[in-house]
C-alpha cells in the first residue's frame, strides 16, 4: 500500500540535519505496516496528478497557519475535498488536522490561549486510560466541520482529534516526535523568540516514554480499513 506524503512544511536546517524531515519521521512511525511512502513538497506547490496516484494520504504538520494567503492553501483544501468525495483514506497531523477541518467545512483560528507546547494528556474515544502525546501549536479548531466528530480531547484543546463520516481522521498533536526532536525544536523556538518562561516549563514536563505508537497503530488500521474501500459514488448507486 502507497501513502502518499503531503509535506507542508519544512524544518529548520540543523533540526532536519540531526532528526530527519517530515517524510522521515512518517515513515519511521509507520514502519512495518506493509506501506510503501512518496513524498510531496505541497509547501512548494509540488502536488500529486490526482487522488488515485497513490493508496492514502497523509497531510503533514507546518510553520504556517491554515488561515493564511499561500498560493498552495486553496489547492491542498481542493485536494483534501476530492480525496474525501473518492473515499480515498487521508489523515492529517496538527496543521493537517486543521487544514482538513477547514477545506471541509470547519473553522480554524489563533487560539487566545496560547500555546499547547510539549507533553499533553488526552481523553481519547475507546482508550480507557489518558494518551499521552507531544504537541506544539498556536492554531486550534474551534468549529468542527459537521461530517466529522471529536474522537480526543484535553484541558487546553477541545477538538484534538477527529474521525470523519467515511475515509477520513485527523490528530492535533504530533505522535511522529520523538522526545528528542521536540526538546531540540522548543530550544529552537525559544532562540526564535519563544518565551524562555513558556518554553522551560514545557521542557520540564516532557516525559521519556509517551503514546505515540498507539496513534501509529490507528493510522495504520485506518489506513488498511479504507484502502479498498468502494468509491462513494459507487457506494450510492
């Protein structure tokens, strides 16, 4: 099966030089799934010829704001709609989370609270006790697109993550971080400006061990669940 990365974004240059990049992290999260992974430069308008060109998708984390003028926005969201419409599974972290709530029919802001940063808790549909994952971002959901529900949540982000009526699902944090690369990249943001305030104490809160391979195992299932699954169109008739 071909998962098809949609890369949004690119790291810094000594972070992706010592971690690896977006399509990096993806594939080692999925590892040993049977996938087979493409990477798309979306952030420099490099798109797919359609949505059949591979077996699922997947729409990466990014600098920028889902609510921002770039000239690759409005041909992401159209791609995300038409993945959607062919049933074709598509799956979104942080900002590709926010970016599918809003190309379908969600609302994506600034969040005044602040910033989710390092190690959170998660009430997540299904897992009896707290998830435990890395986030880092500004920008939240606050209007939930109608076909979807939320499927996680914490104190500081309401709708963390979403399951779609068919081929679609959505996580806000970042379960492709590895501890390393996020304590590295709050150092990062604290040189760029972060508050040393906001970004020690996140620092102090993250723990050695966290949840991510659980969230590797739903994508993974979902992934396998929707790869063959009928064309809505088909599904209708």
């Amino acid at each position: 099966m071909k998962i098809g990365i949609l890369q949004c974004g690119h790291l810094e240059e000594s972070l992706e030089k010592k971690h690896g990049g977006f399509f990096d992290m993806f594939s080692i999260l999925l590892a040993g799934q049977g996938f087979v992974f493409e990477n798309y430069l979306v952030v420099d308008n490099q798109f797919p010829s359609g949505v059949g060109e591979c077996d699922g998708w997947l729409v990466t984390g990014s600098l920028h704001g889902a609510y921002e003028e770039h000239v690759w926005i409005a041909p992401l969201e159209e791609f995300i709609r038409q993945s959607y419409a062919a049933n074709v599974p598509i799956t979104g972290i942080c900002f590709g989370h926010q970016i599918m709530a809003q190309a379908l029919g969600g609302k994506v802001i600034k969040f005044p609270g602040g910033w989710g940063i390092g190690h959170g808790e998660y009430a997540m549909a299904g897992v009896a006790d707290p998830v435990e994952l890395l986030a880092l971002h500004q920008d939240q959901i606050v209007e939930v697109p109608p076909q979807a529900r939320v499927i996680a949540t914490s104190e500081f982000c309401a709708n963390a993550a979403l399951a779609y009526q068919g081929s679609a699902l959505s996580y806000q944090p970042h379960p492709e971080f590895t501890v390393e690369f996020m304590r590295d990249l709050i150092r990062h943001k604290i040189s760029k400006g972060l508050s040393s305030e906001i970004g020690e104490a996140a620092l102090s809160r993250i723990e050695s061990e966290n949840d991510s391979a659980l969230i590797a195992l739903q994508l993974a299932d979902f992934y396998k669940k929707y790869a063959h699954a009928m064309p809505k169109s088909q599904a209708a008739e």
